[in-house]
C-alpha cells in the first residue's frame, strides 16, 4: 500500500509535513495501519497534495510508537508548510 499519510483530527482529514519525515515515522504509520512495516518514507507530495489543515509538522518518532500521534511534533495544526510538502508512505506486508 502506497498513499499520502492524513489524519482525522476534529471532524476534519488532514496531512502531515515532510520536514524531518523519515523511514521510523512511516514505520508507526504502517503498523497502525495494519502493516508489519514501511519500506520507504516519501517527501515532497509525491503522491499528490492534500488539502484542509496541515496537522503535524516536525515528525520525530522513534519507530517504537504504536500510534503517529504518540511521536513528537511542533502541535495540533501548527507547521511553516504548504501542500507541496505534504508525507507519504509505502506500507510493505513481508514481514522482517
């Protein structure tokens, strides 16, 4: 599975910066999502720019969080980001 990483966050979808987006950061994202792992973290609205709220800037998961949302950020909502910056990920089901 390959696609832009939004959140539901106040009735409403929303993305997340690329600034520090890594490969621990799409790890958390995968396994929340059901995956054993991310075989790669893209930056750069490489799979098209959301719209709405930018939710989360300045990822820093550890890759040991269970949630996107248990990692640090800069706060709900507050980024220095547009669209074209917006994460994406790419979930693999091979299990390592």
């Amino acid at each position: 599975m390959t696609g832009r990483v939004e959140i539901f966050l106040n009735n409403q979808w929303g993305t997340i910066c690329d600034d520090g987006w890594d490969i621990n950061d799409a790890n958390v994202v995968c396994r929340q999502l059901g995956f054993p792992q991310a075989s790669k973290a893209f930056r750069g609205a490489s799979h098209g720019q959301g719209s709405g709220p930018i939710w989360m800037d300045n990822v820093t998961c550890s890759g040991s969080e269970s949630y996107i949302y248990d990692c640090g950020h800069r706060g709900w909502g507050n980024n220095d980001c547009t669209h074209s910056q917006d994460a994406s990920v790419e979930c693999s089901s091979i299990i390592p």
